[in-house]
C-alpha cells in the first residue's frame, strides 16, 4: 500500500520540474513511511510513497520496463494484486523475466503483455498509473470496488493525479475551490461514483480506467456488476460462499510483514478473523494477532439503540476464549478522542471534514495508531453489510417504498447550520432523492424480474455504489494516515457478484440479517457471536465527550473565524449546543455539533473557497 502521484503535460517539457513533483509526492508521505522515488520523462513525471508490503527489499517505484536500453513504460502503484504469484507464472511461461518477488513487477509485466484489458487480470485492490512511453499516452487504473483512493484533475494539455486530493493541491497552481457541487457531497452521506468535493477533481470510477493522450481524456470501464439468474440451492449457496471466504483469507494473509485481524465481536468481523486463525496456524504455525477497541466510560450505563444494542466487549472475550488468539484491547479515553490534535489528523487525512458517526473516525484513528506499533497489515470485516444484506434499510417495508436515499432516513438537513441563501442553494435532500433515483435506473435486473425483487437489487446496488465508498474512503484515509494497511476481504469481486444475484430470501433465509454468512461460518464461531444482532462500530456514551464538544461549539460562536461568519447561520449552531446532553450513542445532536466542529475546521484549515456560482 502507497500513494502515488504525477502529472502529465504535452505542451511542457517537465524535465525541469522536479522541486513541483516531488512536493506533490511528499504531500503524502504518511501513505509511504519507508521509502519514496521520482521518475521524469519529457511529458511526465509519476512519483511515488512507500509501504513496504511484499518484498521489502525490491518492488522500489517508480518502476520503469527498459528495452534495449530505453525506458518503454514506467509505472507507480498502490494497492495489493493477490493473485500475483499465478499471473507471474503466466507471465514467466510468455517469455518475461522479472528482477524482483514484487507484485508492482507483475502489474508492470502485465501490462506490456496485455494491454490495458490486463486490469481484468488482476484480484486485489489497486490504483495505479502507467505512462506508456512509446505512445505518449497515461493509464489511471482502479480496482473493481473502489477500495484503493486515485483522484485526477484535468490540467492544460494533460492532467494532474494522486492518492488523495491533497496531492493535486500540492501542485502551486492548484487552489482549494469548492462549488456547490463539492459542497454538497461534502455534506452528504453519498456521493456518485467519479465524483469529487474540489473543484475540477475527479475520482477514476471503481472498474475504470482513464485514458490521457494527446488527444484528450478518454474513460472505460473494464468491469462492473452483472444481473444473472441465481439457480444454486441453498446449500450450495452456502457452500459456495463458505469457498470464497476461505480462497480469499488464503489470498489475502500473503505479505512479508506483521499481520493482523481487527476484531469488533460481531459477525463479519469474527467470521474472518476465525478462518485467518485457522489458515495462519496451520501455514505459519502461530496465532493470529488481533485487536478491539473499547472507551474507558465503562461506568457510563449502556444506552442501546437500534444500531447497538449492545457493548463489543463480552463477544470479543467469548471469540478470543474460544479461538485463542494473540489479542490486544485498545482502550480509548474521552480526552483522547476529543483532543485537537487528533481531530485536525482526521480533517488532514480526508482532506475534507468528515461525516459518518460523531466520535467514530477519531476513534478509528486512534485504533489504526494502536495497531500501527506492531503490525502493518490488517483484516478488515468492512462491507459484509453491503454484501450479505446487514442493514434494516435491506428488508424494512418502509424502505422498500422509500424515494430517496434510504440511509439519509430521518437525518435532517446537513446544510442547516449554513446561511439561508447557501442552504437554499444546496437543497441537500433534492440532491439525496436525485441520486436515488440516478442510481435506481443504472441497477442491472433481470427481464421478467418481480417489481419486489428489481426493488431489492436497487438497495443491494444504492449500498454498494453510494453508501460503501464512504466506508472505504474512511477505511482508506484513516489507516493510511498512520502507515497501516486494512484489507477488506468481503470487497473481493468474484464473492460481490455472487452475492448480488443471490435472491434476498436466500440471503435472509432464517430471519436474520446475513444468514448466509452466518451459515458459512458456523463452525468456526462461538454459539454467542453467531446470535448476536448487528451493532454498529462502537462510540463512547460518557457524557463528557459531549460537553467537550458543546464547549467547543460555543468557543467558535464567541470568536468566529471570517469564514464561519460568512458561511455559517450562528443561530442554527447555537441551537445545537442548547438541547440537553443525550445518553444514546446515536444521539443526533452529538453527531450534528460533531460534523458542524469539522466542516469548520476543514474549511479553516484548508482555506477553502467555496464559489456559489
């Protein structure tokens, strides 16, 4: 895992613009702790930040293909391809020799063999660029999910792309300008896939590939998801689910480096976590090493809701009894979280505020940090939801009729704490509802298909594309802040598009949320964890931390900065700090103080324009 960046231009020569590449390259250093690299060409520059994964000792990028002493093509890579160590078979069997076990040479190889169609090729996530020197032409290449971050912005007579966001902006021409556009996705819980919060930014879609010649940008689309008649049984089902599971864990506990499972007590997690156990003893002859986090308000009564209905803790102990595992609680206390310094690294990371749960990302971030002392990579349980069926907004009737977005269902307005003028301008739900319907009519279905079942699709497809990549962009953003890779098995392609044709009652076949899943695991879970509902990532209930936050709020309100007196409506602010403190750990207001905190943090920070017009 890296971060990447370049810029591409056929009117310059960038020979001479090092110094701007590099500092577009150290923009994301905590992306790559351990090493860093530059290539320059006549109309490109690519640089590159890295996190020595597989093969620490060769895989250095940029990585450059030479033929008869010429440089033919130059990549910069980040991500991971698992099925590296066949394709380089393949690849060896063509003809191809290779210097070093790296999969960065396999990607490089791959491509000269085939082409851009070799993204179809590869199992893993990945974004990467290669600058096809015989051509004068760049590839942005991103993973089948989206679980790997390549942003791009089209400038003079080529194109600027990173990482992340903050790359591009490294580049001294580059200004942080927000439209309404922006604004609005960087309020909302969604976005559409391409879409970006800076003006002139974009996102290479999951499954896509971006095209920079001379004559242009150009984009395709090298995989998306297929409707097809499902006709196994359900025992084959779950026996096929149960296959992938264990293919993928094999695929995915391959590195050179300290592993581990992030371990919450719930089901998705657990399920992993428990098959990664048995793979690593039985190949590496140890435990895997684990870790969960709790919040030191133990004292606090739990308030359960209809997201948690109860703490992780006494199911992590049950699995970690049971299965015996190197694990480490990760306590988090409410100064901790609530501490300046790591609510500016989050805003930092994002390049933008951040907006799902309240305490949630510094938490994950002061967790990612933990984790970060002793290991490098890390299993993740994230997506198991989106995959299998897990939220109520899969099942419940009152979604199935609903005509927008339906995890923005009883939120209010982001926008309100803004000025009148700009909230009308916005009008956020117009832009939930719009998106709604613009995805419902991309879902894949099947001729003939039930309205019931179309409508079923439309929520499996609205979680995948609109809702997932908030949760990868956190997961991406907040791990890669500190160093540390989070693998995400359930975002496999081969087990999404399985799943995807799955019939919702076979995916709901006893009851339950993620039954499959819970079938296809039943023998490697304790009897505890199998039964437990679906709760939420964990966010502390000690009031204090609401306080702080209130404390906070009210600080702003006496001293505001020129751009919150611009941009916010002061009496809507104050409004959220004069309801009484809620005991939920889904309390709304808690969450809307929280996210209003880091939109003006964000847009302080980062001296953001924002042009209405």
């Amino acid at each position: 895992m890296c971060g990447i960046a370049g810029w591409v231009d056929y009117e310059r020569n960038l020979n001479g613009e090092r110094p701007v590449i590099q500092t577009m390259t150290d923009a994301m250093a905590l992306r790559g702790p351990d090493a860093q690299g530059i290539w320059i060409g006549t109309h490109a520059g690519l640089g590159h930040r890295r996190l020595s994964v597989i093969d620490l000792e060769g895989g250095a990028q940029p990585m450059r293909a030479i033929e008869d002493g010429k440089t033919i093509a130059c990549l910069t890579y980040s991500g991971e391809v698992y099925n590296f160590v066949e394709l380089r078979e393949t690849l060896q069997k063509r003809g191809h020799t290779f210097r070093t076990q790296s999969d960065t040479e396999v990607v490089l190889r791959a491509y000269l063999e085939w082409g851009e169609a070799c993204a179809e090729r590869f199992v893993g996530m990945f974004a990467f660029a290669i600058w096809d020197v015989r051509e004068a032409r760049l590839l942005l290449v991103r993973d089948r999910l989206g679980v790997k971050p390549l942003f791009y912005r089209p400038f003079g007579r080529g194109v600027l792309f990173g990482s992340e966001p903050k790359a591009i902006l490294a580049h001294p021409q580059m200004r942080p300008r927000v439209g309404l556009d922006g604004l609005r996705r960087a309020l909302s819980v969604t976005r559409l896939p391409g879409d970006a919060i800076y003006d002139g930014m974009h996102e290479v879609k999951p499954g896509h590939i971006v095209r920079v010649s001379r004559d242009g940008l150009t984009e395709h689309c090298y995989w998306k998801l297929e409707a097809r008649e499902h006709t196994d049984s359900l025992e084959r089902t779950i026996d096929t689910v149960r296959a992938h599971l264990e293919r993928i864990v094999e695929q995915q506990t391959v590195c050179d480096v300290p592993l581990c499972s992030l371990l919450s007590g719930g089901l998705d997690s657990s399920a992993v976590t428990a098959l990664a156990d048995r793979l690593v003893r039985r190949r590496d002859g140890h435990a895997v090493r684990t870790y969960s986090v709790d919040f030191a308000d133990r004292g606090v009564p739990f308030g359960a809701d209809h997201s948690r209905d109860s703490r992780d803790a006494p199911f992590v102990r049950a699995f970690v009894e049971q299965l015996r595992t190197q694990h480490t609680e990760i306590e988090l206390d409410t100064a901790q979280i609530a501490s300046a310094e790591v609510r500016r690294a989050v805003v930092d990371a994002y390049d933008a505020n951040w907006k799902i749960g309240s305490d949630m990302c510094p938490s994950l971030y002061l967790l990612f940090s933990a984790v970060r002392r002793d290991s490098t990579v890390a299993l993740s349980g994230e997506a198991a939801d989106e995959v299998f069926g897990g939220y109520r907004w899969h099942h419940l009737p009152q979604f199935l009729d609903a005509t927008t977005l339906p995890w923005t269902s009883g939120l209010a307005d982001p926008a309100r704490v803004l000025t009148r003028e700009l909230r009308d301008a916005l009008d956020v739900p117009e832009y939930w509802a719009d998106t709604h319907d613009r995805v419902c009519r991309a879902t894949p279905a099947l001729p003939g298909e039930s309205a019931l079942a179309t409508r079923r699709r439309e929520l499996a497809f609205l979680g995948l594309t609109c809702w997932l990549p908030n949760l990868l962009d956190r997961k991406d953003r907040l791990s890669m802040a500190v160093g540390l890779e989070v693998r995400v098995p359930y975002c496999d392609h081969e087990l999404v598009q399985y799943m995807f044709n799955v019939p919702w009652e076979m995916k709901h076949f006893d009851g339950r949320e993620k039954s499959l899943l819970r079938a296809a695991s039943k023998d490697v879970l304790p009897d505890a964890i199998l039964n437990r509902k679906k709760s939420a990532y964990p966010a502390t209930q000690d009031p204090a931390y609401e306080h702080l936050l209130q404390q906070r709020m009210a600080a702003l309100l006496a001293d505001p900065s020129p751009r919150v007196q611009q941009l916010f409506d002061r009496d809507a602010m104050r409004s959220l700090i004069d309801k009484p403190v809620g005991e939920s750990s889904i309390n709304w207001e808690r969450v809307d103080v929280d996210h209003t905190l880091a939109l003006a943090d964000w847009l302080e920070r980062y001296d953001v324009e924002i042009v209405s017009a």
